[in-house]
C-alpha cells in the first residue's frame, strides 16, 4: 500500500493511493502524523514494536493490521510541510538505502506536482477583463501626471 498524505491540523486526506481506496482520518489516528514534522524519513520494520505507533488504530487492527512502515514528509522549498508519500504492509519488511532514496526522490517529485497544481490553478484565475486594465492603466497614468506636476 502506498499513499500520498495532506495532513491538517486536524485531518489526514489521502489524495492518492495503490493498494487501497484513498481515505480521510483524523489526524490523530493518522500513522504519518506522527513524526512527519521532524522532516525526516521514518521506516519502520515492525510497528507494532514501536510505542509511538503500536496503539495506532492502522496497527493494533481496530482499522488494519500494518506492520512494515515507511514516510518521508513532503517539504516544500521554504521549509513547510505538506504531509507525506508512505509505504506500508501487513508484513514486516525492509527498504534498502537505494529503495529510501527511490521514497525521497518520489516525494521531491510530489511536491514539485503539487507546487505546479497551485501555481496552475493562481493562474487559471480570471483576469481583469481589457477595459478594467484599461481604466487602471489610464488613472495611474493620470495619478502620475498629478504627482509630478505638483512636484
């Protein structure tokens, strides 16, 4: 199971996932909250051996069973984050360095997709329309020609 995580103060969307229906929880029922401001990864062999997760309801089967676990937090260029991609499976299991940097470099890319989204969606705002940018343009020309001529 793998899944892309924006956590809230109060919430965790899930807007993508393989392996399962992507959901919402609240975030204090979300495994990725856990640690996911730290910045760091967190992989996770066992969950249920870690007491910051065994009493998590994706572990201890009130909602799943997870063992094997990992997040890397997504983290914007000025330092705020997002949420995280994790990985996890009712196994226990292991990531090798070459597959925790695959996780790190994938979370870089979602937040390079994110970023875009935003900026696509800034964009596709209405602009003025060409007599509003008209009327602007002349009453600071007219502003300007004020504030010169009494100088």
């Amino acid at each position: 199971m793998t899944a892309i995580n924006i956590i809230t103060e109060d919430l965790q969307y899930q807007v993508a996932a393989a392996g399962m229906e992507p959901h919402m929880c609240a975030r204090e029922d979300s495994m990725c909250a856990v640690g996911f401001l730290s910045g760091a990864p967190t992989v996770l062999e066992d969950a249920s051996l870690d007491p910051r997760y065994n009493t998590n309801p994706y572990v201890d089967g009130r909602r799943s069973s997870i063992r094997f676990y990992a997040s890397i937090p997504l983290v914007t260029e000025d330092g705020f984050v997002l949420g995280t991609l994790c990985a996890g499976a009712r196994e226990t299991g292991r990531l090798s360095d070459e597959q925790l940097r695959g996780l790190e470099i994938l979370a870089t890319q979602v937040v390079d997709v994110l970023h875009l989204e935003h900026r696509s969606r800034q964009l596709a705002k209405p602009w003025p329309s060409p007599s509003a940018a008209t009327a602007f343009s002349r009453s600071s020309q007219a502003e300007s020609a004020t504030t010169c001529a009494t100088r």
